[in-house]
C-alpha cells in the first residue's frame, strides 16, 4: 500500500509530506521535487507570491545516496517567507493582535470557523489554502518516478480557461468526443515541455492568445477565472482497480483524488459528460486483436482507459474543471463580520486571478499517485526489482 499525509499551513515554517509504501531502490533526488514545485507555480495570472516563492526542498528521511530504502519517505519544504511569518504563525503560547473575521466567501473560513470553534479565519484557511498542494506534488514526484520504470507517464494541458476552449469553439466541455485523439490537440509525454512553455499550459497554439487575453482582462475588472484541464495517462498496463469493490473502482478513486483538490468542482473520465447524450450504440470502445503486438486493444477511447473500475491498457483521459478563484482583487462578495454580526465585504488574503495551468500539475500528480498505489497493490513487492519483476511477469501472461 502506497501511503501519504501532508502537514504544513501556508505561512507556517515548512510543509512536510510522509510517503509510504515505496519500493527500495527507486532512485529519487531533491532536484526531481524542485523541479516538479517549479511546474506548479507556472501559469499567466498567478499572484506576486508565485514570484518569490522559492520551494527549498529537503529529504528529511526514506533517501540514501540517491535511492529510496524502503522506509517512510519524509520530504520538507521550508517557507522562504518564514521570517515574516514568526510571529503571527508561531506555534507557541499567544494570540494574534489581527483576527480575520470577516471570512472571504467561496473560501472553507466560515463553515471551518463553525466546524472547529475557531474565532480567527486565518487558523482556517492556513490549512484550507492550496498551498498545501506543494506538499503532493513533492509525493507525486516519487509515484511518477516509480510510474516511469512500468513504462507510465502522466501529462496534463489546459483545454479550456475562461471561457476559452481549444478545439470545436462553443464545445461544452471543450473535448473531441470522439476518442480518436479528440478534435485538439492532445500533448504526448515528449510535448510536456512545450505545455509547460506556454504561459497557460495550453498545447494549442491558437487557443493560447485567447485564454491569456481572457485572463488580462479578468485581471483589469477585479475578477477571476476558472477553466479545464486534460490529464492524460499512457502507457498504463490493464489491470490497476477492480470491479470486486465500489472503493477499489479505480475511476471512482480518480475522481475522489481529484475532486480533492481545492477548487474542483467537477471531474469528468473519458467521454462522460459528452456520452450520456449519444445512444449507445456510438458510446462504447470496440476490442481488436492486435496481432503485431500481441495484445487487445480498443478502437476508440471513449471510456478513457478504464471499464468496470479497471484500467484496460488504453490511455486514461480525465478532464478536471476548476471553478474561478473566490477571492477578487475588487471586494465584490458580501460576508458578515462575525466578531459584530455586521454586514461587509471579505477580507483579501493575496490571490491569483486564474490558477488552471498551476492546477494541471496539481491533477496529474493526483492521477500518478492514484496509478502508483494501484500498480504497488497489483504488483507489489518490497524492492523496485522485485515489483518490476512482478509487473513483466503480468504483462507476459497476458499474450
Ligand atoms: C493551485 C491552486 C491555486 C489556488 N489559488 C487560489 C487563489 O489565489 N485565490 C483563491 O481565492 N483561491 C485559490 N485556490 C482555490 C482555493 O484554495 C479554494 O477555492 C478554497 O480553498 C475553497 O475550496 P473549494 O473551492 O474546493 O470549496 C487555488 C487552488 C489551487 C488548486
């Protein structure tokens, strides 16, 4: 079993992240996680923190000479900000001299505040932010590492930011439909670079000048945007999941990973939204026998990679749809003081006006930590060579 728990607030000293379950022998490093933290802050209308943000990355436990042991993984990112931070965030005895009462709407502070007893939104939404996601993206780093070596990549683009959508204009959800790659672009693993360099993560050129215009004019009125991104999964071996248990569906275990991240109000697998629409007759994916390689395949990817809660070789397609960010940089949104019951307009914690590209990174490292508990499940073993020696046993069983 694959294992993680992040702890941190988000101007507290450090997140820490706990992984567990981890073959030994895997090699991993410091620089892989910077690297991946540097993916999250990418993205045209990200907020002036994402400039300063430095994620100082230290593996604090479960490395040695560059490869896992077998024991817990713990990565630290300190908060380079932490010296503004001492006072207001100290863990020791005291109170704040600035409570936040006037919690921001859209945001977790007053049903948090309710939940917890708290009187200060900020006890709140230090954990509630998404800043926390740092923390799974440096767990996610380990699982695509492990993914790579069963030959598993997992990528993600934006398709639709702001009411922009690449492919068909006016397309509801902004897919193809019809799983022959879509009527877009879809990024292989060896295009994530050039996702990455376009400044809304979008791999379609002629998508991208509007979703940045979208964003700039968002930007000049005050508001937000929210938008869509694609993860793709390939190369993922038939088998991660089972229909024997609702909790073991791997779609349902996708969609709770990604439903948990902050701000997701949707998540789609394959042609779903799009499906329950058409007949079935021209919903479903053929089987052919694909004598060259000896294997199954299906004609069309509709169901995105995954039938009867299991994966079925095919790649996996999830679309995650974010909602705009709660906090406006125009004070728009009416609260109520709860210190004095009184009507006024919420407080502003600083605030991005679209964080869909940086949500894409978040997604795919959901996706790949969702593949890497299922594949350690399936093929387990306490050592890379082990589990690898599993997992080619399995693929060679099913020629
Ligand atoms: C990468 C990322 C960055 C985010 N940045 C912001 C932000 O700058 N401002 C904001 O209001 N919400 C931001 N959010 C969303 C809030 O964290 C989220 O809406 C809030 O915690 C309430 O959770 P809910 O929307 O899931 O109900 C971000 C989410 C993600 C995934």
């Amino acid at each position: 079993m694959l294992r993680y728990l992040t702890a941190g607030e988000s101007h507290g000293q450090a997140l820490v992240v706990v992984v567990e379950g981890l073959p030994a022998g895997l090699a991993f490093s410091k620089e892989e996680v910077q690297a991946e933290l540097a993916r999250r802050r990418l993205g045209y209308g990200r907020g002036p923190r994402m400039r300063f943000e430095k994620d100082e990355v230290t593996l604090l436990a479960g490395v040695r000479h560059g490869r896992t042991l077998g024991s817990p993984l713990a990565i630290e990112i300190a908060n380079t900000e932490w010296p503004k931070w001492v006072e207001e965030m100290s863990p020791a005895p005291g109170a704040t001299a600035k409570p936040l009462t006037k919690p921001r709407p859209g945001h977790a502070d007053l049903a948090g505040m309710q939940k917890y007893g708290l009187k200060d939104a900020r006890d709140v939404l230090e954990r509630a932010s998404a800043r926390e996601t740092a923390a799974r993206v440096a767990a996610g780093c380990a699982a695509k590492a492990l993914l790579a070596h069963l030959g598993v990549s997992v990528v993600s683009h934006v398709v639709a930011l702001g009411g922009v959508h690449v492919g068909r204009p006016g397309c509801g959800s902004g897919h193809g439909g019809d799983g022959a790659g879509g009527s877009y672009p879809r990024p292989r693993p060896e295009d994530l670079d050039a996702v990455d360099r376009s400044e809304v993560r979008c791999f379609d050129p002629s998508a991208e000048p509007a979703m940045v215009a979208a964003i700039k004019q968002a930007a000049k009125d005050g508001d937000s945007l929210g938008g869509t991104a694609e993860v793709l999964a390939y190369g993922v071996p038939v088998g991660l999941g089972s229909y024997a248990h609702w909790d073991r569906r791997l779609d349902g275990l996708l969609a709770q990973a990604l439903m948990s991240i902050q701000a997701i109000k949707a998540v789609e697998i394959g042609d779903g939204m799009e499906i329950s629409d058409r007949r079935g007759s021209v919903s479903h994916d053929a089987i052919v026998w694909e004598p060259g390689i000896g294997a199954y395949r299906r004609e069309t990817s509709r169901a995105g990679g995954i039938e009867g809660g299991i994966s079925t070789g095919e790649m996996i397609v999830a679309r995650v749809f974010m909602k705009p960010l709660a906090t406006l940089n125009r004070p728009v949104l009416k609260t109520v003081d709860t210190a004095t019951k009184e009507e006024t307009v919420s407080f502003k914690e600083r605030t991005d006006v679209t964080a869909v590209p940086a949500m894409g990174v978040v997604a795919e490292t959901m996706v790949a930590l969702v593949l890497a508990q299922e594949a350690i499940r399936k093929f387990g073993g306490d050592s890379l060579e082990e589990m690898l020696y599993n997992f080619h046993g399995f693929v060679e069983s099913l020629r």
